[in-house]
C-alpha cells in the first residue's frame, strides 16, 4: 500500500469517526456562561465536529474535489447506516438485566435519531458548500493563503449546517426562538473554532508534506487542483519577440 492510499484511509477514518460522533451524540445539549447575560447553548456535536474542519481542509488540499466529494457522500451513506442502525437497536427489547433500560436507551438515541435526519440535509449542503468555497478562493490565490480558503470554507458552510440541522432536530420540543439562540451560538463557537485552529491546519499541513516528501506533496496538490498549479498559470509577458 503506497503512501497516498495510506493518508486517504487515515484521513477518511479520522473524518468517519468525527462525523459519526457528533451525530450520535448531538442530543446533548451543554451551556457555556461568560456572564449572567450571556450563555451559549451548544450541542455536544460541536467538541467532534472541528476535527471534520481540519480533515476536509487536508482532503481538500491533496486529493481535491473529486477526493472529498467521495468522502462526504460516504460520510452521509455512514450517517444513514448509523440512523437504520439505532431504529434496529431501539425496536429489540432490553433484558430485564440489562443495566441500561429501553427507556434511557430510546431517550438517548431516539433524538440522536431525528438528529441524524437533520443533519443528512445539512451535512450534505454544507459539504458541498464548503468544497465549493474552498475551491473558489483557491482559484484566486493559487497555493497561497491556506488560512483563509480552509477559514473562509467553513465560515461560509457553517452558516448552513447550524442552522438547518437544529430546525429538523429540535423544531417541537424547543421553540423557534431557542433553536435560533442555539444556532448562533453554534455558529459563533464555529467560526471562533476555525480560526483557532488555522495554526494547527498548518502544522498538519507540515507533518503530511514530511510524511509524503517535498515531490510527492508537490505533485499530489498538482494534480489536485491542476487550474492552480505552477505548470497550468499563464506566463508573465516578456519583451522577447
């Protein structure tokens, strides 16, 4: 297995695991007080759900639109199996010694459930918002400013998620109003989140170029986004008849 089969299976698995993770457990809502006026509601998805940030960012980079574009279809086909796969689980009868019982199990993951449906619509449009956008600013800058196609990307895709995926889940036991106090903060922890992380995209950035060599990289990103690459820009005029 060559180098480059090996960094897409680790980075899909990272970005599986995350993904699945912070559908499962969104139910749980968590609060952050900074003051007596003001308190952010979050979900418990939101600890999990920067590490998807990172990965699509470095998927992105190396494997291009193509290679994320298949992970996020395969991320939504693992979301749809984790739904089926709780509705299987809630429907079998807990054993009267089983020391988690139907109702604590179903009231656990009978809203992840409707969780999970939400986030399908959100996740989808906000992946394919985010690949869009990084693409796009990578068109205007080449290889430079990583900071500002992965920050821009999420910034402009978490708009869309946070909001969308509360609607579907929580719409009923929570009013309107709630849920768009919570998607804000949501997005407010997000958009702090991605440029909190932006130093550590370039470290990951650093230990995958390390990991591939300097030519590997080169060339993979090359391939990748081959409008961008050195080879494919026009040349600068020259005084040359």
């Amino acid at each position: 297995m060559n180098k480059r089969i090996k960094l897409y299976t680790i980075l899909s698995s990272i970005f599986l695991t995350a993904l699945v993770l912070a559908e499962v457990t969104g139910g749980k809502l968590i609060q952050m007080t900074l003051n007596d006026s003001l308190v952010f509601t979050l979900t418990m998805g939101v600890i999990p759900f920067p590490i998807t940030f990172i990965v699509t960012d470095i998927i992105n980079e190396y494997f291009g639109q193509r290679g994320i574009r298949f992970i996020t279809f395969i991320g939504m086909a693992m979301v749809g199996f984790a739904l089926v796969m709780l509705q299987v689980q809630m429907a079998i009868p807990a054993a009267a010694i089983s020391p988690v019982p139907d109702a604590a199990f179903n009231s656990v993951f009978g809203v992840s459930a409707r969780i999970i449906l939400g986030s399908l619509a959100a996740y989808l449009v906000g992946q394919l918002v985010d690949i869009s956008v990084f693409h796009f600013i990578r068109r205007k800058t080449g290889e430079k400013l990583l900071w500002l196609r992965a920050t821009g990307s999420t910034v402009v895709s978490q708009l869309v998620d946070s909001f969308v995926v509360l609607y579907v889940a929580f719409l009923g036991p929570l009013s309107a109003m709630q849920i768009l106090n919570i998607g804000f903060t949501n997005y407010v922890y997000k958009f702090i989140i991605a440029l909190a992380i932006t130093p550590l995209l370039y470290i990951i950035h650093a230990i995958v170029d390390r990991y591939l060599g300097h030519e590997m990289a080169e060339e993979m990103m090359r391939n990748a986004h081959p409008a961008t690459s050195p080879a494919c820009m026009p040349s600068a005029p020259t005084d040359e008849p």
